[in-house]
DNA sequence: CAATTGACTGACCATGTGGTCAACATTAAA
DNA sequence: TTTAATGTTGACCACATGGTCAGTCAATTG
C-alpha cells in the first residue's frame, strides 16, 4: 500500500514535470527552431530551473526526440482511418474531417512535423519509409480499387493524398499567414466547419463523387 | 569609359560573390534553421573564409534579409497573375501551373518561406499584413465576379486559393516526404507535368468547370 | 533513530559562435 | 611611381549555451 503509493505520488510529480517541459518544449521548437531554442528558454517557459529540465531529459536532443515522438502519435490517431465497406465518398469525408480537426486542435505538433520534413526529416526517415509508405500503398489500392469498379473517377490515388494532407495541414503550419490575411486574430469553432465543408465539397466533386 | 568599366569590374566581383553567399545561406537555413545556420558553415559551403562573408554582409541577420528578400521576389514572379478576361477556367489553369513550376523550380525559397511563416513569420507580418493580403482581397472579388455571373460554382475564393497554395507548395516543402514515399532519390522532369494535370482536373471539376 | 534513495539545484566549465580588427593584397587613379 | 580605394583574411575576443557535478533537502525504509 504505501509501495503503491509512493510509485504513484513521484511518478505522478515525474510525469506532471515531464509533461510541462514538453509541452514548454513544443512551443520553444516552433517559435525557435531546434538550435534556436536554449535548455534555458525551454527552462523559463516551463516555469523550472535548468538543471532541473536536465534531470528528466539527458540532453537537449532528447527532449527533442520526446516532443517529436509525441507529434508522430498525433499523427498517428488523427489520421482517420480509410476503411473498404466506407465507400470512396465516406472514406474521403471521413478522411478530411479528420485530419482538418487535427490540424486545428494541435497546430503545434503539426508545426514541429512540418519543420521536420522541410529541414530533410533527419530524425523522421524512418517513419516515413516503413510505417507511411506502406500506409500511403495500403490506401492507394484501395483508392484504386474504386476506381476500378467505377465507383469514382480515375484520379491518382497518391496525389490525392497529397492533396488531402496539405490543404488540411495547411490550416496549422499557415495559421499565421492565414490569420493576418484574413485579418482576424484567432481561429474561432466555426472555422473548422467552414474549412471542413469547403474542402470536402471540392474534393468530393473533384473525384466525380458529388452530382 | 574607365569609370564604368571599374565600376562593371568590381560590382561584378561584388555581386558573383554576394550571389553565393545568398546561395549558400539558402542551402544553410533551409537545413538548420536560422540559429542552427552558422556564419562558419555558409562560409564553409560558399568555399569562402567566414571573415570575408561578414565583409560582404554586416552580419547573419542582414544574410538572412537578404535570402528572404529573394524568397519574396521568388513568390510574387511565381505568382501567375489572374486577369479578369481570362474567365476562371483559364485563370485558375494558369494560376496552378505557375504555383506548381515554382514549387519544382525553387524549392528551397519555399521552404524558406514556409519556416518564416511557421515560426510566426516576425520578418514577414508586413509582408502578410499590406501586399499579401491586398492581393488576397482582389483575387477573391474577381472570382466572386464569376460566382455571380454563373461562370462557376458558389465556392468560397478565399478558401480556394489556400487549396491552390497548399496543394502546389506541398511538393517543394515535403520534397522529402514525397519522395520518401514514392520510393524515388530525385523529382523527374514528367512529376511536374503530371502534377499540374491532377490539380488542374481535380480543382476545375471541383469548381464545376469541367465537364 | 540512522541510512538510503530520489528529487532538485546553484555554481561552474568547455566549447562554439558572432563579430571585430589590424594587417596585407590587389586594382584603379593621379 | 605614388596614392587611394577596395577587397581579403588570420587572429582574436566576449559571450551564450549545453552539460556536469557536488551537495542539499525530503521522504521512505529497516
């Protein structure tokens, strides 16, 4: 019982530490870039002293690793899974509503992949040569199997993907550009409706799924 | 006479080595970031001593203006204006296809910008804030002009030209990813063409103007 | 109680980096 | 040839930053 206890009271203080820092962290990598923000920044921003940021984590690169694996789970649950007895219109919409409310309710883990990939996705090749290629292949025959039984038109499968992922992301990694243009300070819950109607209608009809 | 020619003579010396210094720099800061980029490392790539790179620029600061002025003048080239008498169809085919030759083109001033406006875009609110979004507005009236007359489908212009950047700029910011993905070490001459043909198709139908 | 363990931190240091500068080299002008 | 301007560079420095470490404190255990 106090065994229980103990384990449970330090591991919820290691944890709940854990968590600020990288949550400190994720903000510090967005605004700075990895080299760009200090153990110190990362420090303040959590509200600890350094030293105590270096007792978690080992070294910088780790707590970078940390945010980074948190971003691929992200990914990972938000990616709206394209199931066979869907059909290629549900799937698609399924698909971007998915991916679209990911997009705008963790911006900054999108942000840090997006950094990732531009900079040549050095700590993330692996991940996309194993686990999304073959996910990207999975989909595409499925895509294509629509298509096949003339379900859909004949669009390529994997630009279509393309094209779903980045009009979606685009919402989080442009926020800012976004934002200014349309002169408004910050997203508000109707936007993501707006943004999830207009892309799916477009598309759909794209794909000679709607009319 | 001997004016000019000195004049001629040391500008271009001035200018061929500025040019590449910014070549360098881009290379530098698409691969680590503003901070991660060291004066060191570009002097390194432009196979220049670090001291004359900061004879040339007064400091990193005044490279890293330098390169995203050209970056700038790399977006508002590729831009592809859209003309009223064009009519939409014809507008939004030259508008992808400009956007997409860019993206194949010069990579590297896309990644530039897309890290700027990630980061929060501090060296580009204005930009954003005056020109962007002036051409925003006027591009968005003119198909709002076509909506009306009937010319094309009630989509909303502003969302539409997110989905024209987006999806372009995707190849020159995930290169890595795509490529990944495809299995492929290099973009090809025909990925171009090919690309341009899906959007093309896929945005037209999507905004009722084909078939 | 004493002992052990884990959490935490200020002080410190080695290194890397941006930027300066004095000296030197090359070219153009007088 | 002399003078001046422009280009070029090695050597140097102040400073920020990642990371270590010795030691303190608090809680748990035997």
């Amino acid at each position: 019982m106090s065994v229980v206890n103990t384990v449970k009271k330090s591991g919820n203080i290691r944890v709940k530490s854990q968590q600020k820092i990288l949550i400190a962290a994720s903000t510090e990598f967005v605004l700075q870039g990895f080299k760009g923000a200090t153990v110190q920044s990362i420090a303040d921003r959590a509200d600890l002293p350094k030293a105590n940021i270096l007792y978690y984590f080992k070294n910088k690169e780790n707590i970078y690793h940390a945010v980074l694996e948190h971003t691929l789970q992200m990914w990972d649950e938000g990616i709206g899974d394209i199931s066979p007895e869907d059909g290629p219109k549900v799937a698609i919409k399924k698909f971007i509503d998915a991916k679209v409310r990911m997009s705008f309710k963790h911006p900054e883990s999108s942000k840090i992949y997006a950094m990732e990939i531009i900079q040549g996705a050095q700590h993330l090749k692996d991940f996309a040569r194993t686990y999304q290629r073959k996910w990207v292949r999975e989909k595409a025959k499925l895509f294509q199997q629509w298509i096949d039984n003339g379900e859909m038109l004949n669009v390529d499968p994997v630009h279509l993907i393309f094209l779903i992922w980045s009009s979606t992301q685009h919402y989080a990694d442009f926020e800012t550009q976004i934002l200014t243009i349309m002169n408004r300070a910050d997203y508000e819950e109707e936007d993501v409706e707006e943004v999830i109607v207009f892309l799916t209608d477009i598309i759909l009809r794209g794909c000679g799924l709607i009319k």
